[in-house]
C-alpha cells in the first residue's frame, strides 16, 4: 500500500494523545493488566505503537517494550512528553513484514490497527512467527457504550456509509481472527476487562473528530462520501440530542483478548 495511506500527518499525531489518551488511573490499570499477561520482566513487541499511549504504561509496569509504527510523525510524538526514554525501543517498519528473527517475543500486543491492514491474515502470520512458544498475543480494545455519543455516532456513520456505498465493507468481513490464529496454534483465549470508568464528551466534541479526521472511522472515506456523511452525521445529531454542546457521559472499557499456544506458521493458511 502507499506509505502515506494511513500516516498522519503533523496536525493529526500532535492531538492523538489528546483525543485518545486514557486518564493516569486507567493507563497504570491497562500497562499492569498488559504486564501480568506477558509475564514478569517480559519483552514485548505492539504493531503499531503510535505515539506509546499503551507502551508507556506497559514499560512502567515492568515490561521491555519494543514499538513500531508506519508513521514518522507518530513516532516523533513518542519521547515528547517522557524525561527518561529508557524500556522502549521505537523503529519505523510495515506490519505486514516485521523486521524481527522467530520466536523473538514474550507477547505481541495490537490495539486498534489490524483493520488498517492491507492483509490481516498475513500480519497475524508474522505474530506468529515472532511469537516464542507459549507467548501472548494481546489485543486491546477501547470499549465504548453503544448508546452513548460515541457509540451512536458511530453505529449511524457506519449504517449510512453501508446504504449509500455497500461495497466499503472491510477486506476479509465475516472471516474470524480467532479461527484463523487457531490455524497459527493460537488456541487458548482469554477475555479481560482491564480498566473501566466514565468520561463526557459533546455531540459537537465527537463531530469535530469527524471534521478534522482525527477519529479512525474517517481516514480511509474518500471525499466523495465523507463530505455527505458528514453532513448526515451532523443532521442525525441534532435530532437526537437537540443542543450539541452538552456533554454526555460515556462508560468506557479496556478490553483485553489474550491468544496462547505453541505458535507456528501455515502459509497455506487463507
């Protein structure tokens, strides 16, 4: 794929922390719930590490994390804000072929970017394959309530988008990442929740996320049908909450699914 498909640019990385950033209490609660599925002392590697909003936490809880990520601009964000850089390793690289030997990790950890990929199927083979016998491969997922500004918002981008341009569902739709990861040795899962708490947010705060394509479900929507959606997002909002400055509150969830097994690689997998 183009290198620039999905990078953010320096407007984009410098307000990730800002929209994404998980309050001090609940990002001690995700790095140590990381922690303790990777194992004591453990090294970790997370596709995708952005600008270390999980790394951060991981390494403060014990682990050796090493990040990758495609954007330069993300990576720039990384140390911006840490006196002491030490516990975490950062490189540029494409998730589809990671530069690291087998059997290398303790865990491997992804958190919201295997629907950035061209062929998940083949970035879960690479899992495995840097995956050590026996290791974790963790996924992580913001959880939001479906009902909440948020959920909604969401739910209705995703409807209309499906009225007006069906043929956007995402590569691979209706395939399981756990059946395929079963394939890969992948057969012991666990699910977690591990952190939850309650934030506020404005129909007109999560629009703007829209607007200025900060939010995920907008990066890839060409023009075309962005603007349009947009436009409907903005019109569904008003009828349903009227006044758009008005903060809602939103329970929110860290979720973790941790995959074990005695991990190998089937190429002839599909």
């Amino acid at each position: 794929m183009p290198e620039d498909r999905f990078a953010f640019d320096n407007r984009v990385a410098a307000r990730y922390n800002q929209q994404r950033r998980h309050p001090v209490e609940v990002a001690q609660q995700v790095g140590e719930a990381i922690a303790a599925q990777a194992g004591d002392g453990a090294t970790v590697l997370e596709i995708g590490v952005g600008t270390g909003r999980i790394a951060w936490p991981v390494v403060d809880a014990g682990c050796r994390v090493v990040g990758f990520d495609l954007s330069p601009n993300m990576l720039h964000e990384i140390y911006s804000e840490r006196v002491d850089p030490a516990g975490l390793a950062v490189l540029q690289a494409d998730m589809h072929h990671l530069p690291f030997p087998d059997n290398h990790f303790d865990a491997v950890m992804a958190v919201h970017v295997l629907h950035l990929a061209d062929d998940w199927q083949q970035v879960l083979r690479e899992v495995a394959r840097v995956l050590r016998p026996g290791g974790a491969f963790i996924q992580g997922d913001d959880w939001m309530d479906p009902n909440s500004v948020i959920g909604a918002l969401r739910d209705e981008l995703r409807a209309h988008i499906m009225r007006i341009a069906p043929q956007m569902r995402p590569p691979a739709a209706g395939i399981s990442k756990a059946d395929f990861l079963a394939t890969l040795g992948g057969t012991d899962v666990t699910e977690t929740v591990a952190a939850e708490w309650t934030g506020q947010m404005s129909p007109n705060e999560r629009l703007a996320d829209y607007e200025n394509r900060i939010d995920a479900e907008s990066w890839i929507l060409p023009p075309f049908l962005f603007d349009p959606s947009l436009a409907h997002l903005r019109k569904f909002a008003l009828e349903t909450w009227g006044d758009l400055d008005v903060k809602q509150p939103i329970t929110r969830r860290f979720l973790l699914k941790v995959t074990r097994g005695d991990w190998h690689i089937d190429n002839e997998a599909d």
